[in-house]
C-alpha cells in the first residue's frame, strides 16, 4: 500500500520536494502519519492555516482523516498576494 503527500507553497521547500510516496502496512490515520516525518515539517504541517485536501476534495478544519491504499493528501498553506 502507498500513500502520496502533496506539499505546496512554502511547505514544499521545507520537504525537499513537492510530494513523497509513503509505504503503508494497513490504513492509518493522520496523526500517525505525521508522526513518522521529521519534527520541524510535521509541526508545519500541523499549523493553523494549513488546508487538507484529500483525493482533490478540501477537508474542514480539524479533519483528521484515515489514508488508504493509492490515497493523495494535499497540505495547503495560506496564500498571500496582491
């Protein structure tokens, strides 16, 4: 089973790049996941402003959802512009 996380933004820069596949015995929730990553990403994965987006669908705020087989999970920083 695989996973896919999708960084974008600043997000990516703190990743090293803009999506890692993860291996996965059986589905696991989101807190788990981010458990497995380095401190400082997992932390800026968790911040305030961050959207989830799950297989292309924007997730409420607080969601914690659990990743499946072939699932793709889009962390969303905030934007600024002009």
């Amino acid at each position: 089973m695989t996973i896919k996380l999708v960084f974008l933004g600043r997000l990516e820069d703190l990743a090293g790049a803009g999506e890692m596949l993860l291996p996965l015995d059986e589905p696991q929730a989101l807190p788990a996941i981010l458990a497995g990553l380095p401190a400082d990403l997992a932390a800026a994965l968790q911040g305030p402003k961050v959207k989830l987006a799950l297989n292309g669908a924007l997730l409420p705020p607080g969601a914690e959802p659990v990743l499946a087989d072939g699932d793709e999970l889009a962390f969303l920083p905030p934007v600024s512009g002009g």
